[in-house]
C-alpha cells in the first residue's frame, strides 16, 4: 500500500485556499504598508532575518497584510492616540486575551493595589531592597545583570504574597525568569504561524509516516516549545500561591497584595479568590522583567556617558550630601535622576512593540479600512525616535526633559514606554519608583566606569539587543568586573538611609 507522503502538504495548500477565498474583502483600501507576495503576503519579510534587523525597526514600514491576516502598525504618536487612546473601546482587545467582564475585573483588582496613590505604601520595601542590591554590587561587581534581577524579582515577591525569605526569593525569582520566556518569544502577534493559521492550533505537532519515522508537521512546532513553557508557566502561578495560602494556615503570612485580597472576601465572594491569585501572579511575572530592563538600560546609559553620571552625581551632593542615601522625599529636588529615567525609557524601552492590540469592530481611519479581528500595533520605539518630537533621537540627552523657563519640553517618554489606551502597564508606577531609587542611590556611591583589558586598555561597553518583546539591554563586553565600580566611601558597607524608616508593608485599599 502506497501513502503519498506530501499529503499533509497538499492538505494544508487547500485549506490556505479556502481560508483566503473566506476572508472578507472590503471597497475600502486597506493601511499602506509594503506589496506582498502571492499568497503569503509580507509573511516573507516578517519572520526572515535577512538584514538581522529586530522587528520594531522592520515595523518601521507602516503596515503590513500577512496571508490574508491583517496587522497594522503605528509607528506615530497621533495614530497611536486616535486608536488606541481616543477609540480604545474598539482596540481594548488581544488577539487571545479578550477585552471582557473577566478581564475588567482583574484589572480593577490590580488597579486597586498598583495605582499610584498604592505604590506609596511599598516605599519600606523598596528602601530595604536597594540596600541589599548596593551590598551584593560592593562585594560581587561581575553579577550585576543577576543583582539587578534578584532586586526587581524580590521586591515584587514580598509586595505581591509576602516572600522574604533570601531562599524563597531566589527559587521564584527563577521560576519567573523560566515562565517569561514564554512571553517573550511569543508575545508579539506573527512570532509563530499559528498566529496568522489559528487552525493549527488543532493540528498535532507531529505525526508518523508509512515507516514509523517521525516528521514535524508545518508550522506547527510551536506545540513543542508551549508544552515546556506550559509547566513554568503553571509552577509561576500555582507554587507562590500554595506558600502563601499554606502561610496563612498557620499563621505565618506576611501582609501582602494577596493577604489583604484575600482578608477581603467574605463567603459570598469565594469566586474572586481565582482572580486575586492571577492578578499577584501577572504583577510577579511581568513586574520583574520590566523592572529589569529599565535598572539594567540605565546603568548602561550611565556608563556609555561619563558626563551625565557626573552631572547627576553633583545634583545628589547638592542635595542630599554624603551622610545618607537619597530617599523618595528628595525625589522633587532631584528632576536629573527623573530625566535620566525618562531619557532612558525613550531610548531603550523595555517594550519597543507594544503588546498587541485587536480592533473589535470594523473601523476607518484617515480613509483607510481596518477590518474587526486586525491585529494592531504600536511601535513604541518608533515614537520615542521621532526627531521631530525628540531632536537628536539616537543621544542620549537627559535635559531634553528638564523645565526651564521659556523652554517647552518633549511628552514625557512614559506615555508611550508602557503601552496604550486600557491596556497600558498598570504596574508603570511600582517599576518607575524601583527604578528611580536604585539609580539615584548607586549614583550616590558609586562611579561606574568601563573596565579595562590586560594591557591596560579601556573596553568599549557594547549593547546586545535581546530579541522578543522585553528588549533587556545588556553588556556583551566592559561592564561586569571589580574595575568598574568605584566606591565613594571607605567603608565596607553601604551608608544607610535616613534615620527612623518605617519598616514593614502598608496595603493602600
């Protein structure tokens, strides 16, 4: 008996056919974006690397059509704000996560505790956390992509269920660091077929042909890697969560996010308690990498320009003097830092795409025709690189964002960094205030310099783009020795912070 072993091929050319021939064709034109190929569209031009170019730049062509799947791209700030913001009741939903009562809900339970009247009551652990993160720098200079992490990852640990034990921190801050590679490899709409032919999501990812060998059926590999993803995913957000809950048995529990939660609900709410579990969970995962990429990016912007490290180093002097830390009530007295921070976001966001978008209905903007179910991008990297809006796009240049008086400053680098309309990162404010200490307070101690090679020469740091959806700037060479911190204190440990800091864990309800 003869099986046709291009079978499964000839099935899949068929149902393309047919997938196609369904697609609803419309008299208005579609966004201008760059002509396709027969068929596939501009799949081509997507998924290849050709010019090694990351996607936010290669979004820089406006719009794209993918086999027959229709993906918009916003590269200004106006369409962003007419879609996005002015007609967010359209474009409030995800390709796979709708814009629902469920998701409504979870988002007023996040809201409620990571708003920015709440971050205040998160000041202590931030406080005790930025010691311990300048500590394992003093003594251990050539990890700090790994103290940065464990910084971010622990103090959102202790926030989100009440974590402090150094052990547990360093257990789930790995656990986070395996589940978010799922988000990052697959987060941005097209990163795998299955995104543009959902039928494959039905399709086993491998089959057996007439002499029992195994083959991979087309585009559909992308089951192998969910299936390992899937378990670190599920280990994220069940195994704090049995801690938590097994502390609160027997009386242990820190307060937390998830104590208050759940202290809240009374028998005729037990539902809700599913949705406090993945609200902590999201705030876990996600708070870590974001809160990582911008301590790491500052760091390295800092180093990559001696002269604002300076400037700033002066502005803390001036200010807050050697005796102590810089604290979150010198914060006003320190517009630089801020400027730092915001220079930072503009020029390295953690989310050059933003997180896609879906329109919900059918839509015209500007004449062009954006049909229901299109996946809508911002490019977040494209807006903060508008020379127009920010002169010199490609400097670092922190004053750009410092007021003075008949001097008008460029939109704050926030607005954009974070995402869009309803689905804009509800933990910005945590991130931007564990960033903003950690900064200001290594500033304050140390001078970060370029190391240097056996001969004495110094080495050029070099920034590494990662791919995927969280773009962690890092050093390949010249940050990460003992050479590249001076401290600016002759003592063994780091100065501590003002006197009287409270301690513990305030929930702002």
């Amino acid at each position: 008996m003869d099986t046709p072993i291009p079978l499964p091929l000839a099935v899949l050319t068929a149902v393309f056919f047919l997938y196609f021939r369904w697609r609803r064709l419309s008299t208005q034109p579609l966004p201008p974006g760059p002509r396709g190929l027969p068929v596939i569209g501009s799949l081509w031009d997507i998924v290849t690397d050709k010019d090694d170019k990351p996607r936010h730049l290669k979004y820089l062509d406006l719009g794209k059509n993918v086999c027959g799947d229709h993906l918009v791209v916003l590269n200004s700030a106006k369409a962003t704000d007419e879609l996005l913001e002015k007609r967010s009741i359209n474009y409030s939903d995800r390709p796979v996560m709708r814009y629902s009562d469920k998701w409504k809900a979870h988002r007023r339970i996040f809201n409620q505790y990571f708003k920015q009247q709440a971050v205040v009551s998160y000041y202590p652990v931030h406080r005790k956390g930025v010691l311990v993160f300048l500590n394992k720098i003093l003594n251990n200079p050539e990890s700090l992509n790994a103290h940065a992490r464990d910084y971010a990852g622990a103090m959102i640990l202790q926030i989100t269920y009440g974590i402090t034990s150094e052990e547990e921190k360093a257990y789930f801050v790995q656990v986070a660091d395996l589940a978010n590679q799922s988000f990052i490899a697959g987060v941005n709409h097209g990163s795998f077929m299955v995104d543009y032919f959902p039928f494959l999501k039905h399709i086993p990812y491998r089959f057996f042909v007439i002499d029992l060998q195994v083959a991979w059926f087309p585009g559909a590999g992308f089951k192998q890697k969910a299936a390992v993803w899937a378990k670190h995913v599920s280990d994220m957000n069940h195994n704090p969560w049995r801690l938590l809950k097994s502390s609160m048995a027997n009386g242990t529990a820190m307060p937390s996010v998830a104590t208050n939660g759940l202290e809240r609900l009374n028998s005729d709410q037990e539902e809700m308690e599913p949705f406090i579990q993945h609200v902590c969970a999201v705030a876990y995962g996600a708070g870590a990498d974001t809160t990582v990429a911008l301590l790491l990016a500052s760091l390295l912007a800092l180093v990559r320009n001696p002269e604002v490290q300076t400037r700033a180093q002066a502005e803390i002097d001036e200010v807050v003097g050697s005796s102590r830390l810089p604290d979150f009530q010198d914060r006003d007295k320190l517009p630089y830092i801020d400027a730092i921070l915001k220079e930072t976001q503009r020029l390295y966001p953690a989310l050059p795409l933003s997180i896609d978008h879906c329109s919900m209905d059918d839509d015209i903007y500007e004449g062009y025709f954006i049909p229901k179910g299109t996946t809508v991008i911002g490019n977040a990297w494209a807006i903060l690189h508008d020379e127009k809006t920010y002169p010199e796009p490609m400097k670092f240049k922190p004053e750009r964002f410092l007021k003075e008086e008949g001097k008008s400053t460029p939109p704050d680098s926030a607005l954009y960094a974070f995402g869009f309309g309803r689905r804009i990162c509800p933990g910005r404010f945590l991130a931007l205030d564990a960033a903003w200490l950690m900064v200001a307070c290594v500033l304050s101690v140390f001078d970060i310099n370029k190391t240097f090679d056996a001969e004495g020469n110094e080495i050029e740091v070099v920034f590494e783009h990662s791919p995927g959806a969280i773009n962690l700037k890092k050093a390949k060479k010249g940050l990460g020795s003992p050479a590249n911190f001076g401290l600016m204190s002759n003592s063994s440990e780091i100065p501590g912070l003002i006197e009287n800091v409270p301690g513990g864990l305030a929930i702002l309800t």
